[in-house]
C-alpha cells in the first residue's frame, strides 16, 4: 500500500536557555542585553557549537560526482509550488534556501544558513540576521538583505492567503538595516515561542529577476527564479522528467554545515503515470534509486534479476523521524459528518487487521497518536503536568478525557467484515438518527447517508475498496470516486469530498504553526484537510505557544493528541517504522543513518568504479 510521500518533517525551535550559554561573549552585561549566536532554539540545547567542523552524521570526504535519478507518480504543469494555481513537483524548491536550517540529527535547534550569526534581545521583541556577504544567486548576483525584505513583502502580497495572513500578525516590521543586514519585529501582542524560528525559516528569491520578469507568485509557470542553493533546476520537460545541476559556483560548498553533502553532480527525477510502470521502468534502468511505499510490491515485486545478480541492493533502513500522521479524513465542513458518533460508526467499518494482514502482507504498524513514537504521544490516563492543564479546560471538554485512557484505534478481527464492530457502528447510527429502511440504507430526515471517497491513486483501489463493501453493509450509500491528478488537487483544495486519505506532517517540537494544522482560525487552510476545529484544543495550543520549557510543551501537545483523538476527524491507519529502498549498487550512505532522515539526495554520494562495473556488464 502506498503511503503518501511525506513532506520534510524535521522542524525547528527551542529554548532561549541553551542560546544564552552557548552565546558567551555575545550576551551584554546591561539592561539590555542583546545575544548573538550562530544558532537559536527555543526550548532545548543546541547540538552544534559555534566551531563545529561538520555535521556528525556525513562523511565529510564524500566525492563529489555522478547522478542521483529517482521517480514520482503523476505529473506536474508548473514550477512554482507557492501558488494554487497548477501543480507543482517536491524539486522546485530545491533551488531556494533559507535564512537558517535545520539539521538531520538535532531535534529542536535551528542553524545560520544564508546568515553568519543572529542578534535578539533577551525579551526577544526582534531578531536582526547578520546575513553572510558571500552568498549569491546562480546567477552571480549577490544576495542582499533588500532580497530578503521583498521576498517577505512578495509573499505576504501574492503569497497563499491564510500563510500571508498568519505570517503577517507575526511581524509588525521587516526591514534592511544594511547590505546584509535585516531586522525581523515581532508583533508585540504575540507570544514570542516560535517567532526567531519562524523568521529564520524565511525562503529568499531574487528582487531582480521579479521585477524585470514581471513574473508573479500566485501564478503558474515553468520557469523560475535563480535561487542560492547548491542546485540549479536545468531541464523541464513537462510532463515526463526534471533535472537539477550542482551549481559548481556554489557559495556555501565549504561551509561547515554543507561539507559532506550535495555530493552529486545532477539530480534527475522520472515522472509515471502508475507505479507499476515506474516499477518496470526501474528494473530497465530509467532511473537508479527507488523509495517503495507499496506493501505488495515490496513484499512481491522485487524478486527480478538484476536484486538476484546484486547490480541493485534491497535495504531495509531505520526511519526515526515523526511518521506523517495519515488516515481517512473527515471533512468536518459537511453537516452529516459533524456528529462524532457518524465518525466513529464509519470508521468502525475500516478493518485495519485484516486490511495489513491480507492485503499489505503484515509489513505496517498501526498508528495510534498524531504524534506516534515520541514524547509528545498521549498514553493512558492523563497525569502530571498533562492533567493540570486539561483541567484547566473545565467544560470545554468531556470528563472521561481526565479520567479515561486516550482513544486508541478499534480492533478488528481476521474476517473482511468484524460483526462485532458492526453491530456497534449499527448502534451509534441508531443513537445519531440515522436509521435503516427497507431498502437497507439509512436515512435522517429524508435524507440518505452517502459517502464519496475521492483517490487519484490506483494503488489504494484495494485498500478502499473493501471499505466501501464494509460501509455498504452498515446501510451507508458509501462510492468509491478514483478521478485524474488535477480534478483531485482542485476538490480537495476547494474542500469538495467527504473523505479522502490525507495526513497530518506534526514535528518533534510544536510552536505557532500547530494552529495553522488544527486552529480554528485556519479550518479551512491547506494544511488542516478535515476542516478541524475545537476551542478546547485552541486554548491549549495558546498555553503551548506561551511555554518556555520542553516539559510544558509536551504536556500540551500531550494533551492536545488526547483530544484529537477523542474527537475522531480521522480513522487512522498504518505507519512504517522503517525506509524500503532499492538502488543500483553505485551509491553509499554513511552509517548509521541520522535519526530524521533518509538523506538519499542530501548526503549519499557516487562510486564511479561501481557505476562503469554495472555499465560494462550491461546492467545499468
């Protein structure tokens, strides 16, 4: 079964305590005191010290060489993924860098990028990012703090509308104090938590080539401006293939942060219309590195020749990041779905025992939190730091949430169809006015209780399928609607479906962002599918944004996965533990792995003797 290709989810933030001791010199000893550091977190220590020599996880002699060719499925009409409009690859970022980064194996602290140090204040009203005067585009052209200003002003103008809203509350002032120098102020009335993250988080375009193109962000096109990063996309050809070419100019090659990575010269992804004809295309050697998300290929397809000659490895590697928290969503907007006992009583229907063990070869782990795998997951009954502050909630929530153990996913049995979850999805609907007819659907007030799934994805034909059947057993009029890439961007974007298979990307640290993904004020952003809203969850999320210790914020997202999970806006489902990779025997990774990431086209590099070997022998 294929799950959907996760987002980057290592994210930012953490304590002001740990920037302080590590500032040394930088900090005033006045009233005013001003700290200046090469990083920033805000709850917790920062891995790196200001001399590290390079990121503990990479070889560091790495050569430099070769190509990295992996694969996509569907297709794309546009190169700029900051707009609704058209439907842009993952590689049209790869580009574009940040003012700061964040690393692979440090949980919280974020690091200067396209800057050399930061100064804030000890009440962190503002941060000023002393950016680094060598950086250019690939053009050449220097980058300046005046790119950074009209970056900021461009996307809070022509940007996605609830980012510009959210982002622009944040920031009363963006503005050059220099050449390379740029001020960031925050919103006096706002919380602090996140705000140096969140500006050193800020993407940098080029003011030139927008204002002599004309070009605008909110509208799609296949060109691009010239970026910073270590990348150049050079080949678009829609809507088969995408190029990206090492920048031999590159301005941050030996930057401590960089040594080790983006070790290959070119960087080519393949687009297919269906997995199984990117599978093959794989075997003939269109590209060399597969990521598989598809249980029954995993577990049945790779028993070709070219794993049995060992020309391509078959690996199993460790995946510790935050597994992408994904399911049946419900869309909330829709009046038949705002009953959590309808919720339930359709989810009782998925029957994810079976589902793993007939149809995904038992290879899946079931997901229980939003937040599965790390502290930040709920498990039984609330205590602690968690309990005081859901009491603190007072009406706002149910009393068993205090007293209860958090939800966790129904058990099913070994059958396609558990009578038993069937008999009480059956109650629920009774109890929620829905009833059965003569004719076995169930109807409310005349109306009957119908469920569109929508999927463009062939590969969960035979996961939803069996849904469908289950569904149509409980009276629900439940269709099953697969329809092309571009009608599903757009129905999901304009929130017309009742349940499709979505996910949440949470991180390991939670700051202003979290109410973007479950706020009320943003129920109906990109980023929040189900159209999620509940005061409660939104009075803890302010609670979280005040906090200043990591205990406090864990507590908060603690209790925040606790409610979710009560309120039941998603059936989950199935998570994987680990990365299914096969590649042509021409790569190596350092080891082991870095807990969050995979790194393939980060910090693996090229055996040019393998590579002619495998070429020589017709193999690749």
């Amino acid at each position: 079964m294929n799950d959907r290709p996760r987002p980057p989810l290592r994210r930012l933030l953490t304590g002001l305590a740990a920037a302080l001791a590590l500032a040394g010199p930088g900090v005033a000893q006045d009233d005013a005191a001003i700290v200046t550091a090469h990083a920033y977190s805000d709850l917790g220590g920062i891995k790196y010290p200001p001399d590290f020599a390079h990121l503990d996880y990479v070889n560091p002699d790495a050569p430099k060489g070769g190509e990295m060719a992996t694969w996509a499925r569907g297709t794309f009409d546009s190169m700029n993924p900051y707009s609704r409009k058209g439907r842009s690859p993952a590689f049209s970022v790869l580009p574009y860098e940040r003012i700061m980064t964040t690393t692979d194996d440090d949980a919280y602290a974020s690091y200067c990028l396209l800057c050399e140090t930061l100064e804030y204040p000890e009440t962190l009203d503002w941060v000023i990012f002393n950016l680094r005067d060598d950086v250019t585009f690939s053009d050449g052209t220097p980058m300046t703090a005046e790119d950074v200003v009209f970056t900021y002003n461009l996307f809070i103008e022509q940007g996605f509308s609830s980012f510009a809203a959210a982002v622009s509350q944040m920031f009363d002032k963006v503005e050059a104090l220099g050449p390379h120098r740029v001020k960031f102020t925050f919103n006096p009335d706002l919380p602090r938590k996140g705000m140096i993250s969140q500006a050193g988080a800020s993407i940098v375009f080029q003011k030139k080539w927008f204002e002599e193109t004309g070009a605008r962000l909110d509208e799609s096109r296949l060109t691009q401006p010239p970026g910073t990063g270590p990348y150049m996309i050079t080949q678009v050809e829609v809507p088969r293939r995408i190029v990206a070419t090492r920048n031999p100019d590159y301005w941050g090659a030996d930057l401590p942060i960089n040594r080790g990575r983006w070790n290959f010269d070119t960087l080519r992804v393949e687009f297919f219309a269906d997995t199984n004809a990117a599978l093959e295309g794989f075997k003939a050697g269109v590209y060399t590195f597969r990521q598989e998300t598809s249980s029954i290929a995993w577990a049945t397809q790779y028993d070709f020749p070219g794993i049995d000659s060992g020309a391509i490895v078959k690996a199993e590697l460790p995946d510790g990041s935050l597994p992408v928290a994904s399911g049946f969503v419900f869309n909330l907007r829709k009046p038949k779905l705002q009953d959590v006992r309808v919720r339930r009583a359709l989810g009782l229907m998925y029957n994810g025992t079976w589902t793993n063990d007939t149809l995904q070869y038992a290879l899946f782990e079931q997901r229980e939190s939003f937040w599965q795998n790390s502290d930040l997951q709920a498990k039984g009954v609330p205590e602690g730091r968690e309990l005081e502050l859901l009491q603190t909630l007072g009406d706002g929530i149910d009393d068993a949430i205090l007293t209860e153990p958090a939800v966790l996913p129904h058990e099913s049995g070994d059958r396609q169809l558990d009578r038993g979850n069937l008999r009480e999805a059956s109650a629920l609907l009774q109890d929620a006015g829905w009833i059965a007819g003569d004719d076995g659907l169930r109807r409310k007030d005349g109306e009957v209780l119908t469920i569109e799934f929508i999927e463009n994805n062939p590969s969960f034909d035979r996961i939803i399928l069996p849904y469908i059947d289950n569904l149509k057993r409980l009276g629900v009029d439940a269709r099953y609607n697969r329809i092309d890439d571009a009608q599903y961007t757009s129905r999901v974007r304009d929130h017309d479906f009742d349940m499709i298979f979505d996910g949440y990307t949470n991180g390991l640290e939670e700051a202003l962002g979290i109410g973007q993904r479950y706020g009320c004020e943003d129920r109906d952003d990109v980023f929040n599918p189900a159209g999620y809203c509940n005061p409660a969850v939104d009075e803890l999320i302010e609670r979280l944004v005040e906090t200043d210790t990591l205990e406090d914020m864990q507590a908060a997202v603690r209790g925040i996965d606790r409610i979710m999970r009560a309120d039941y806006f998603m059936v989950p489902v199935w998570y994987n533990p680990r990365y299914w990779v096969a590649y042509y025997d021409i790569f190596d990774y350092p080891e082991p792995l870095p807990p969050y990431g995979l790194g393939n086209l980060d910090f693996w590099w090229y055996l040019d003797e393998k590579a002619e070997a495998l070429k020589a022998s017709g193999a690749l």
